[in-house]
C-alpha cells in the first residue's frame, strides 16, 4: 500500500464543513487574514492559496480585496468546495481561479508564476514530501512578497506515536476506524470534560470550541486523527529554511512545544 492509498480525504470534512459556513465563520477567517499583515484589506494585491481546502480562506482574500486570487488543492472535493463557495459569492468574476494540482508538482507549479501573498495554512506537512513542498512553495513569492504558512510542530516520540496512528486510521475500512478514533477523541477531550464537570460546566469546552480554521470541535478531531500523510517540524528548523532562501521572518506564533502548528509569516527581501 502507498502513500496515495492511505492518503486521508480531507475533502469530505471540508464538504461538512460548508454546511455550517456562516459569516461570522467568514468574518472571522477575514480578521486573521488581517492580523497576518496588520492591514485592513488586500487591495491590489494577488494571493496564491496552496491546499485551498474548504475555500474558506480564498473567499476571504476575495472579499477583503485581492487583485487575483489563484487556489488550488489536491484533493478533487477540496477543489469542488472551493468552487461551490466561489459560484456562491463570487459567480461572475474571472480573477478568482480554482484548480486541482499539486504542491509537489514542480511543473504545475512553475506554471503559476510569482505572487503577492503565497498562503498554505497547515497543508504542506500532508504533502508526503514536507520539505520539497516548502521548497516549491518558497519560489512563487515575488520579491518584497508574503508568505505564510503553519506546519505541524515536532513533539518527538509523540509525534512519531500520532504518525502511526494515522497512518492505521487511513489503512481501515471506513466502518472500523472507530477503533482509532474514538481513543484518538478521549486523548484529546478527556481532560477538558473532566475538568468540566469539576466545574459544573459540563460539555462547555465543546460547546465554547473556536478552531482557527473554523471547524467544530468534531471536524477538527477527525482532520487530525485522519490527517495522514504527516510531518512535523521544530520552529527553528522551518526558520532557518526560509532564511537561506532570503526570507525574513515577521511573526511567529508558536504552540508552546505542544500539539498543532507553528505558524509562520515571512517576506521575501527585495
């Protein structure tokens, strides 16, 4: 079995998904966008997202301004949910560009040319060629540009343990990947249900849940239990990466040396 076999399909999550898109999931995806680059809109600017996924974030750049806006995904319901958010809200207009593609493909990829603003929010560590992936992405900026991206912090034996997880989840038959993930639930919301009920707010975590992707707490258990293929990286190697690559690092937003991703936005020198 390879990789594309075990591959998870983030796109039936995302296609749930839509169907609790509200705007205020959209306004909110809007004001990160905006926190990014302390700015208040992207006017004139392009945006390439890479691994586009729900579409969320491209419908975001649109309505905040962009001059052009290319996404693209790998995964063909990716793709579809992207282009259903697109004949949505945005039906008419032919400076938003949807595609299936890859971020390993170097050929498509040299094809896209250089842009603004390069976003891949927590998607090249699902590539199976994390660092090849980074590489690839890092050319598409141009000169005095943006990129963004968040990647999967390095926990050591833990994150080797998740791996193998994964990895299994995406090797079951769908009818019994129970069998990962509701352990895969009770490691991740046990303690917050516990320390509930010590509290006499029982289910107030869950209730109270805001993924900064803007999926439920559900969702977001089954994109990381699934999320398979799966690389990590510390924050500092991710650094030094781009900044050999003439890169310069604006903010960084670490997860404490915990689960989840560091998040990153660098610009390229001029």
């Amino acid at each position: 079995m390879d990789v594309k076999d075990e591959r998870f399909e983030f796109g039936d999550n995302w296609q749930r998904f839509l169907k609790t898109l509200t705007e205020e999931k959209i306004a909110i995806a809007q004001e990160s966008i905006c926190e990014l680059f302390s700015a208040d809109s992207l006017a004139g600017k392009t945006f390439l997202d890479i691994g586009s996924g729900s579409g969320l974030f491209s419908l975001a750049a649109m309505r905040l301004g962009a001059r052009k806006v290319h996404s693209f995904d790998y995964d063909p319901k990716s793709v579809a949910c992207t282009r259903m958010l697109k004949e949505r809200y945005f039906p008419d207009t032919d400076t938003w560009v949807i595609e299936q593609g890859s971020a390993l493909d170097e050929g498509y990829m040299a094809s896209l040319g250089k842009w603004d603003i390069v976003y891949s929010w927590g998607v090249l560590h699902h590539t199976g060629d994390m660092w090849q992936a980074l590489e690839n992405a890092g050319h598409k900026v141009v000169p005095g540009g943006w990129l963004c991206t968040a990647i999967y912090n390095d926990q050591g034996v833990t994150s080797r343990r998740w791996t193998k997880a994964k990895r299994t989840y995406n090797q079951l038959p769908p009818a019994l990947r129970f069998l990962v993930l509701y352990p895969a639930f009770v490691n991740l919301w046990g303690i917050n249900f516990l320390l509930d009920l010590r509290h006499g707010r029982p289910f107030h975590s869950w209730k109270t849940y805001q993924s900064a992707r803007g999926m439920s707490p559900w969702e977001d258990v089954i994109d990381w239990v699934g999320g398979y293929p799966f690389e990590v990286a510390q924050p500092e190697e991710i650094f030094h990466f781009y900044r050999r690559k003439g890169y310069v690092l604006q903010k960084l937003k670490t997860c404490g040396g915990g689960k989840g991703c560091n998040e990153f936005v660098f610009r390229l020198d001029e």
